[in-house]
C-alpha cells in the first residue's frame, strides 16, 4: 500500500507492505535510526516518536496508520545546529549511561512539556512511566526534564 | 518481530466497515491497536484481514446529549482525559484512564477497543458498569444498544457479536451528590489491574446512600458488578462500619483468577479491601 509520510519536515512516499511496522520503516526504509528498538513489545519505549505532535510506540503501529501524519524523530529535534532544550536537558544533567533509552525519553518528554510546562517530580516520573532505563535509576532523568522544563518556561 | 501477513482495509464510514466485516469474516477491526498488535506480533492474533476504522469521523469524539454523555468509540484515552465536559461531570474516567498503561498508550489505545477486547485486567469495564453505561452496537440487521451489565461475558468475550461494530458508549449524567471512584491494585511491571474496583455512590438529602453501583475488574475471568454489596448499602448511613460490612461481601459468589503473581485467595482479599477504598473515596466526593 502507498503511503505518504512527513517526517522531520521531510515528505516521503513509499510503497509497503501492510505489516511493515512503523519503526522498521523509520529504520530501515528512511535509515533514521535515531529510533531504537528496545523490548517490540510495547512496554520500553524506546521507540517513541511523536505522531501529530504526540508521543507513541513506533513498534506498535503500522507505517500504513501513519500514512498522512507528522512524524518527528529523534533527529528532527534540534533546530539550525541547537538541541532542543530537552536534549539540552539530558546533556547538562547527565540523564544518560548507554543511551540506549534516551531517544525515546526524550521525546516522550517533548510531548508531556507540550502539555504540563510547569510538572512536578510526581508528574514527571508518571509521564516517563512507559519508558524504561536499565542504567541511571531515574534521578539525572528527571533532573534533565526539570531542565527543560525551566529552559522552554524562560523562552531561551 | 513480524505479524503474518494481512490485507489492510481502511473504512471511511460504520457502513463501509461493516461491508468489510462481512466479506472477510476473519477480520480483526483495528482502533488504537494497542491490544491487538502485540498480540499479532506474537502471533497470538493472526487475522487475514485488519479494517483501520480509527478514521470513521462518526466513531469517535465526545458529546453532550442532554441527560447523558456520550463517547464515540474510537475516542482516545487522552483525549477523554483531556476532555472538560468527562472531567467535570464523569470524573471517574480520567481517573482511571489515568492509570491504564502509559502516555504513550493512552495516546493510541480508544475507549471502544478496551472495552471490545474485553481484557479481563482492564480497568474500564469495571467503570462502565459502575456508572451504569450503556454500548451501542451497529450490525448487518442494525443497532442495538447493550446494557454494560450484559456486555461482559467471559474472558476476553462480550456481548457483541463477529459481524457487530461497538460505535459508541452512553453514559448517564450523575444526579446531585454523586460522587465516584476507580481504585486499582497495579501489577507493579505491567500496570495492569490485579483488582481494580469502581464505585458511583449518591446520597439522599439525609446523607444516606440513595444509590450506589460497584464494579470489580481483574479479580476474575471478566468485569463484574457487585449487587451483593450494593444491596447492603443503599438506604444505610455511609459510615465506615458500613462500608466495611458491604466491602465483606465483595468477594462473595466470584470466581478469582489466580496466577504467578497472585493466588485467588489473595485476588478475594485485594477484592473487599479496594471495594471499600473505591466505596469510602466515593463517599467523600458525594459528600463534597
């Protein structure tokens, strides 16, 4: 099935296969491997992208119910050569070992700044539920999302 | 991993999903997918044929039909949880959809598709009954609409039959000095409820209980409500002795599930204790 995609800005339109996933096609069709594959089975969120703005698991969601979306990966994050604050946020707070879960984290932080700028600690640990670290127990993650969080509150 | 191989339909009308239903009987209707594709994944689920009906525009959306309030079936968590009609006058579903999964999943996974799929550790069934919902069904011979007390059947079985689509779910409006609470004891890697249990409970101008409604999900094979403790509370002062007594009965007639994680002796022990905890919560909020 064709399908229409604008991913990081960029318009793609490809042919696939039905059960092609939407994180193999990121990967693999478009060679954006920003976008990790964790656990593929819905519960690491290392896949996450922003779908429409929104936060979802890439490898429980087929290319084809994307056809039409805004996709925005990892590598679509940073503006003219800056990271965006919450890339910023994990750079200055040490809110990474491996990596391995960090672009999902991080765009899962993306869309919940979106929609609570101001978050408690609660708040934050609750938003980053679906997304497991092996490495840093949690605690320079949230540092990094209190980061950004202050960072894009002052509009700098 | 990789699904076996299946013929994607997309519809663009309830009448074009249900053409689609009928000419491949083994086809899975596809929402949010959040259940059914890591069971096809898995190869748990390997239908012939997926119908996308997440586009339908008459599926989904949120609407105020007078004394009651009705939510398409394709609606997203998120969006009912941002919603500020269903946080006002039905506060006990972003409660709940508060703790169904995670962000990500609660900005796929539809109100409908839970509720279809009938999970028996799902926490909305027991929310629907508990607010006394009921679910709108369209197929080849029409519609017909089903009281959320017979919707759910057995594990994983509803009410609805191969060739129905669930279009929309209708919930009463509370009247005064109603208050409402969705208590869950969480697997702490999955989430998903062990016990979790609903409660809507209104007081009369005296203070005593003048209606109530408990639903159970997790405990058992499928979601169910809990009459017996209902029964006991209505017309009695909402006292914690009480609700103690009636939260007694909660496990009373049930059949518990018992797994690795939890025996069904201890499903019945977490059943009474939530019971009270959704029914004492509740009591406060009708109280204001």
């Amino acid at each position: 099935m064709q399908i229409t995609v604008t991913v990081n800005g960029v318009t793609y339109t490809h042919d696939v296969e039905p059960r092609l996933l939407l994180v193999h096609y990121l990967r693999d069709v478009l060679n954006l491997t920003g976008t990790h594959i964790g656990c593929d089975t819905s519960q690491c969120g290392a896949c996450t992208v922003l779908l429409n703005g929104k936060a979802v698991k890439s490898c429980t969601l087929f290319a084809v119910q994307a056809d039409g979306a805004e996709i925005t990966t990892i590598e679509g994050l940073a503006r003219d050569g800056q990271l965006h604050p919450v890339q910023e946020g994990f750079w200055e707070k040490h809110g990474l070992q491996c990596g391995y879960c960090t672009p999902g984290m991080i765009m899962t932080a993306v869309d919940f700044l979106q929609r609570n700028p101001n978050p408690t600690e609660e708040e934050i640990r609750h938003a980053i539920e679906g997304n497991l670290c092996r490495c840093t127990g949690y605690q320079n993650i949230v540092r990094a999302i209190q980061y950004a969080a202050e960072k894009m509150r002052s509009g700098s | 991993m990789y699904p076996s191989t299946f013929t994607y339909y997309r519809a663009g009308s309830v009448q074009e999903a249900l053409k689609l239903l009928v000419e491949n009987p083994d086809a899975k209707l596809l929402a949010g997918g959040h259940s059914l594709i890591p069971a096809m994944k898995l190869r748990l689920a390997s239908p012939s044929a997926l119908i996308d009906i997440s586009r339908v525009p008459e599926l989904a959306g949120i609407r105020d039909a007078g004394d009651r309030i009705v939510i398409g079936a394709t609606t997203r968590y998120d969006d009912i949880q941002r919603s500020e009609l269903v946080r006002q006058v039905l506060p006990i579903l972003p409660e709940a959809i508060d703790v169904i999964g995670d962000l990500q999943v609660r900005n796929m996974g539809t109100i409908g598709g839970s509720l279809a799929h009938a999970d028996p550790a799902a926490d909305l069934p027991a929310v629907v009954l508990a607010l006394g919902a009921e679910l709108k069904a369209v197929g080849p011979d029409g519609e017909r609409t089903i009281p959320a007390d017979q919707f759910f059947v057995d594990l994983f079985t509803t009410a609805l039959q191969p060739n129905e689509i669930l279009t929309e779910i209708s919930f009463p409006k509370p009247p005064a000095r109603t208050g409402m609470s969705y208590q869950k004891f969480a697997n702490p890697a999955s989430g998903y409820a062990v016990v979790g249990a609903a409660a809507v409970v209104t007081l009369g101008e005296d203070g005593k209980v003048a209606a109530v409604r408990v639903g159970v999900t997790g405990a058992g094979p499928y979601a169910v409500r809990r009459q017996n403790v209902e029964q006991a509370l209505v017309g009695q002062e909402p006292t914690a002795a009480a609700i103690e007594a009636a939260s007694q009965l909660a496990s009373e007639g049930m059949t518990f599930n018992s797994d690795i994680f939890a025996s069904d002796e201890y499903r019945a022990h977490l059943t009474r204790v939530f019971v009270k905890r959704a029914l004492t919560r509740a009591v406060e909020r009708a109280r204001g």
